[in-house]
C-alpha cells in the first residue's frame, strides 16, 4: 500500500474517512465549499498500515483514534472490548476493523485532526474566523 502522505507533494490535505459516512461527506462538502482541493484516502479501498495508525498515535492519543461510539465497537465481544487497554491492542483492532477508526482523520503538513471541526480546519488551512457580530445596545 502506497504511503499517500509521503508522495503529497502539493501538501493537499489528505482525508481518511469511508466515502459514505455521514461526517466524511459532510468533511468533503467543506472542503470543497471552501474551494480546498484534497486527496481522499479511503479505508475500504486503501486500507490503513500499522506505522500509518503508529505514527498518528505519536500525535494523538490512541483513545481519539478508536471510536468507541461506533456500530463497529458495539459488535464487537464485551470480552474483547475489555482488552482493548493500550496502543499495542487498540492499532490491532484498527487493523482488523477500520470502520472502528474515527472519521474523519485529515492530514495537513505535520498537523493531524479527528472528526468534523469547522473552526479547526479553518485553522488548520489558515482561513480568517468570521467575528460574531456585536450584540446591538
């Protein structure tokens, strides 16, 4: 598998998400509402490495990563689930399910965010945040 953050040459964002979650498209219309090209890396199709999810938990905590809301985390045995205490476990069950992985992940640069954050990515791409308008007396 083809590592697409080292070959981003143009320094895109890069968005690993699955094409039909709710909060991956909603990412997706962002972007593109914000006239901001990016380069989709989809799960299903692509898949995730170990030293891709290794390398994020050295920047967030693997608790962040794994989402403990999802379909997929409810499936899965309360008796695996309780083994699921640290980076070693967690990278394992991410391997195995990445629908488990929370979504979306968006690379930019050094910067790495998870989930859907309007007023992060606008940071993250350097947008100006809109003041709220002063409350008329």
């Amino acid at each position: 598998m083809e590592d697409v953050a080292k070959n981003n040459t143009l320094q895109k964002p890069i968005v690993y998400g699955i094409p039909n979650c709710d909060i991956t498209k909603k990412t997706m219309d962002w972007f593109k509402k914000n006239k901001t090209a990016v380069i989709f890396h989809d799960y299903k199709v692509e898949g995730i490495t170990k030293e891709k999810l290794t390398e994020w938990s050295k920047k967030i905590s693997w608790e962040i990563l794994l989402n403990k809301k999802s379909s997929t985390w409810r499936g899965i045995p309360v008796s695996r689930q309780e083994k699921i205490t640290n980076h070693t476990a967690a990278i394992a069950l991410m391997l195995e399910h990445n629908s488990i992985i929370k979504r979306p992940v968006i690379e930019y640069g050094d910067q790495l965010l998870v989930g859907f954050n309007e007023e992060a990515y606008k940071g993250l791409l350097n947008i100006p945040l809109q003041k709220k308008p002063e409350p008329l007396e």
